[in-house]
C-alpha cells in the first residue's frame, strides 16, 4: 500500500486525475473514493514516490512519478479524460488513408475507431489480444466480436487535418457492451462525425456466443460512465432502426468477392472493417460520383473466413415522406436538425451473403447526401 502524508495524498489523487502532467495516464479510478489506493495501475506500471523537506517551512513536498510505459505510450497522442471514464486521441490524416474525394474514406474513419477504442482498452491496462479482453476472459478464451457498427460523417476530413476522437464504452444488460466515438476537427473543435457500436462475447474455441458473466462486468464497468451517455441521442436515429433483410433480385450486385490474407484479423476472422467495402462495391457508380456518404449501419450476423466467397447485394430504400433528418453540426454532439429534398439524399439497402450456401454474413443500410459543387 503506498502511504503519504494528507496533503501528498491530496495531490497524488490530483496529479493521477490529470494523467500525471500531460503523460499518458497510467492510474484510473476504481471506485469514487480518495487517495492513491482508489486507482488500480495497469499491469507493468507503477508509481515512483519521493519526499523531500523544504528548507523553507518543513513542509513535506511529495513529488508522484508515472512510469513512462512502452515507446508506443510515450508517442502515441492519446490519454484517458480527467475522470479516468472516457479516453481522447489525435491522429493526422494521411495521404495513403484519402479517397477519390481527396479525403479520408470511410474505411479510414471506421480503422480509427477501432484504433482508438483499442487504444482506450490498453491504457487502462487492458490487453489488446482479442481486442481488449479482460483478465476473466483470457481465462475462458473469451473475446468480443462486433455485433453492429454505425458511423454518421458530417464533414470528411483531408489529408494533413487532425482529428480528436473521443471513446468510452457502457454495459449493455447481459449481452454485451456499448462503445460510443465523438469525432472532432482538432483545429476547429467542429463535431464532424459520431459513432457507436454493440460489442457481444463469443467463446474463441467453439465460436459460439456467451453472455456477459457478472466477473466480467465487474472488471470493465469500473471504466465506464456512472450515467448512460450516449454520443447519438435521437430515438428516430438510424443507429437503432431494424434493417430489413434485402431480398432477390437486387438491384445492384457484386458477386464472387474473396477475402484478402490481409483482411483477417487477430482473432481469424475477416476484420469489421472489410465488410464497409465489400457493401460499396456494389454501389451505383452514378451515386458514388453525385453523392457522399452520410452514414453507415451495418449488423454483423455471420463470421467470414478467408475461404469464404462473398456476395454483395444493394438496393435503393424509400424514404417515408420523401424526406429524411440529415444530421448538422448543431445541437448536443451534432444532433440531427435538418431536411433535405428527396433528390439530394439517397437511402439504401445491402446484403452480404456467403456466394456457395446464401447464408447471410451481414446486413446494412447507408444514406447518402448530395455533393457539394466545388
């Protein structure tokens, strides 16, 4: 047990709060309680504490230290918030991650996310193995898989733009947990896009879903917001919307799609990531060429293999009314205020299925805003 004088446990409690000075922060509260024993360190950090007297008053001064962590900690522009709750990284905008459009594409944004969320689960001590598994599911050979991902984009950024993406994660009953993303122009502070996404327990030997054991809970709730905070707000928001499943003949197709090595992630399946594209490809050109997208759903019901042989089906939605809220940079984390004519925004189905059986892989739905002229 670290022990301090009253006043050096008032101020190591402070110094931890602030990530130790603009150092990554290696100390996150456990419980709302006071003093150093109420941070639990993740595992290979510590805390170096060194006391000296004033030749002024006597005064004890005690100087905390934060253990410097790996290289990656020390480059890596991110760090848990003040309360230790949510956590915030900047990244610039590469050349290699821009679009026909000249900026970032929506592959880009989505690799960030799970970047920053990964990122978010190590900083608290968490392994990045599995993506952020827990001591208690390392144990049971536990991991999380996506179960839905939903991106709203208000304003893409280019190459060279820096953008702040802040993350925190919730519980969500027994089945799983709930990870939401503020997306903001650093320069600006501008909100230019949110997401969230549901996050389900699969045992890594039989690949069979698990419920969230109360072991678990225990262990990632003491990250998460006492209250529900949600980066999409709305109750009309597509983000929680059914999709209907896209039946045949659809009306645009890309069939035969093969997964890339490069596509499968650390736990052998194809990553999240790589199903936004294949849903793409079968987009009408002539959309692509008018038109942005202005977000993304998408339910993930079936792992693909690199063997697997893919199918992507698309087909236009109607929009109840002729007219659809489209998302602006006002209200609470850019709340949806707006409305667009019919012609400038585009609805849109999508299925991904297996090409051999026909069994479904994944089920989407995007919307589409018109471009603006240059």
């Amino acid at each position: 047990m670290l022990k301090l004088s009253c006043n050096g446990l008032d101020r190591a409690h402070s110094l931890a709060q602030c990530g130790f000075a603009g150092r990554p922060a290696c100390a996150v509260p456990r419980r709302r309680r006071s003093g150093v024993s109420g941070f639990r360190l993740p595992e290979g950090r510590s805390i170096r504490v060194s006391a000296a007297v004033s030749a002024k008053d006597g005064a004890v001064a005690t100087r905390v230290e934060a253990d410097p962590g790996t290289l990656a900690d020390r480059l890596r522009v991110g760090s848990l918030t003040e309360d230790g709750l949510s956590y915030k990284e900047k990244f610039i905008v590469r050349s290699y991650e821009v679009g026909i459009n000249k900026t970032a594409t929506v592959e880009t944004i989505a690799n960030l996310l799970q970047e920053v969320g990964c990122n978010h689960a190590q900083s608290v001590g968490y392994s990045t193995d599995g993506f952020a598994t827990t001591p208690t599911m390392r144990k049971l050979r536990l991991i999380w898989v996506t179960a839905r991902m939903h991106i709203e984009i208000y304003k893409y950024p280019a190459w060279s733009d820096i953008v702040e993406i802040e993350t925190w994660c919730q519980g969500e009953g027994r089945v799983g947990t709930r990870r939401d993303f503020i997306l903001k122009d650093y320069a600006t502070d501008e909100v230019i896009g949110r997401a969230t996404s549901k996050w389900v327990m699969m045992n890594q030997d039989t690949r069979r879903l698990q419920k969230v054991s109360d072991d678990v809970k225990e262990e990632y709730l003491v990250f998460c917001p006492r209250e529900p905070r949600l980066a999409i707000p709305e109750a009309d928001s597509n983000s929680l919307k059914k999709i209907p499943k896209l039946e045949d003949p659809a009306q645009y197709s890309r069939l035969g799609l093969v997964p890339r090595r490069a596509d499968l992630d650390m736990n052998q399946h194809v990553n999240n990531v790589t199903y936004i594209g294949w849903v793409l490809e079968s987009m009408p050109q002539e959309i692509i060429d008018s038109h942005e997208l202005q977000s993304i759903t998408l339910d993930y019901r079936r792992e693909c293999g690199q063997h697997d042989i893919v199918d992507s089906l698309t087909s236009v939605e109607a929009i109840q009314g002729g007219a659809e809220a489209v998302p602006e940079l006002k209200g609470t984390n850019g709340s949806a205020t707006a409305r667009e004519d019919k012609h400038e925004h585009q609805q849109f189905l999508h299925l991904l299925r297996l090409s051999t059986e026909g069994l479904e892989i994944n089920r989407g739905r995007t919307e589409w805003r018109k471009k603006a002229p240059r």
